[in-house]
C-alpha cells in the first residue's frame, strides 16, 4: 500500500524537531523512547561492540552522545522517511504523550506544528482523550466528521474505535478491508465487557453468555435498558445495528463498502451504549 505521507512532509517535520527546541524524545532518553515503540532488544546494532539497537543506541545518544539530533530520522531501523502512514503517525503521536512530553501546552504547540505539514497530505493528529488533564493525540484523515468524536471515556474502547478509523482509512486490499471487521468485533466484545452486568441484564434464555459472547450480552443490554413503547424505536435500531456489524465481519468479499457499514453499525453500537450509560451529555432513562 503507498504511503499518502510524502517524504516531503516528513523531512520538513524532521527539519523542524532537529531545529526547534523541541526534542522528539521529550523528557525521556532516546532509547527510553523508542523502547516504547520498537523492541529494541529484536533490531540490529549498527556498533559492532553491541548486540542490538538497545545498546548501541544508549551507547552513542546516553553515554557519549556523538549522534546528530535527527539521526532516528535517518536510520534505516526506523526508517520513518520511509514507513508506513500508520508507522510515521503513530511516532508523531508518541512525541506528544503525557509521559513523554507532560507539559499540555508544549504538546499542543507541537501538534500544530505538525499539523500545518501534515495538512496538505489529508492528515492531523487530534485530541482524542486525556490522561490526568493532560491530552492523548491520535492520527485521523482531514475531513473525517463522525458524531459524537470525542472519546467514550472506556480506554479499551476509545483506542480500538480510533484503531479501526485508521484502519478504515488507510485499507486497499481485501485482506486490509477484512481487518477492520475484526476490529470491529474486538470493540463490540470490549464494549459489551465494560457495560454488561449479569445481575441486570438477563438474557432470554437465561443463560449467563460468556465473556466474549457480544451478541448476546447486547442483546440482553437493550432488551433490559430499553423496554416499554417509548424506548421502541431505538432498541429496534440497537438491534438492527448489531446485526449489521456482527453480520458483515464474517464476509469474505470484504471491499470498502463492507467494511465502512461494518464500522458504521459498530460505532453506532457503542455511541447508544454511551448515550444509555450517561457517558453522552445527560444520562439515558
């Protein structure tokens, strides 16, 4: 799959972090850094003395420090000029956590930094969430507008539901499509975990479903939390929605289409069960 992110933009947003004053490792060590991302104990040392990356790269950027600011940029481990979208933006992204750089107003200031290149390929890095009042960006096409954007508070949730936008996106092959309605399955189990309770949602046959089983502990949510005539009407499309999602995951002619309905029944899914839990504006009666 080509990349959209062109090695223009991504050099002009290595230029900028070598010549700001901001380092792309933040407050932590280069190789502290990129442990995050990489395992570093599994990439070649390009330092004969060393047996891989972890321990030429604390070498040369902790204990002597003989490497150029922008050398991550350049180095073929990594290879960012080069990698995938959802490679480069996921290190973007990583240049701006809480852990990694913990003042809010600096990481926002870097973001929009990166947003101003990233623009002109379709791509920007948003507030998705926050971790102790501080924000957690994630990558999302430009243009992208879904109701209800911000995160549904449940971390599993949020980050598979962002997880599988990305993967909507960016997907080309048929085996790509089909990724997304197993992500979509992952975030109708996750979702169903954090909301089902055996005590007040009973299943008509009155067996207690299993952790994985979604369908059925979606089920029983909707029938329990939206009985009686007022309530019609939405559970009919709770159920429909389900339905929709559980349905074209098993599709094997995955295209565009079928992955973009899939998610779209999926997030509907999971955007009722916040409205119903009080995580949307007022909470649902």
């Amino acid at each position: 799959m080509s990349n959209e992110i062109s090695e223009v933009t991504r050099r002009a947003i290595a230029d900028f972090l070598t010549t700001s004053d901001f380092a792309w490792c933040g407050r932590l060590a280069d190789d502290e850094f990129l442990a995050r991302l990489y395992d570093l104990t599994e990439l070649p040392s390009t330092d004969h003395r060393y047996r891989n990356a972890a321990g030429d790269i604390h070498q040369h950027c902790v204990n002597n420090n003989d490497w150029g600011n922008d050398w991550v940029f350049y180095d073929s481990r990594f290879n960012l000029l080069h990698a995938s979208d959802e490679d480069f933006l996921r290190f973007l992204c990583e240049t701006v956590h809480p852990v990694v750089r913990p003042d809010p107003g600096e990481a926002r200031k870097l973001a929009d930094a990166y947003n101003k290149e990233l623009s002109s390929d379709g791509w920007s890095l948003g507030e998705v969430r926050q971790i102790s009042g501080r924000p957690v960006f994630a990558a999302s096409k430009v243009g992208h507008v879904e109701v209800f954007q911000e995160p549904t508070g449940w971390a599993k949730v949020d980050r598979q539901l962002q997880e599988t936008r990305f993967r909507l996106d960016t997907a080309e092959t048929e085996e790509q499509f089909q990724t997304v309605g197993l992500l979509c399955r992952e975030v109708l189990i996750s979702v169903t975990q954090e909301v089902f309770d055996s005590s007040r949602h009973k299943p008509s046959d009155g067996v207690v479903p299993s952790e994985t089983d979604a369908k059925r502990k979606l089920e029983a949510i909707f029938e329990s939390d939206l009985k009686g005539a007022a309530n019609e009407e939405a559970s009919a499309h709770a159920k429909a929605a389900v339905r929709l999602a559980l349905a074209l995951q098993h599709k094997r002619t995955a295209d565009f289409k079928t992955a973009a309905l899939c998610a779209e029944g999926t997030f509907s899914v999971v955007n009722m069960l916040a409205i119903m839990t009080g995580r949307r504006g007022r909470t649902f009666n």
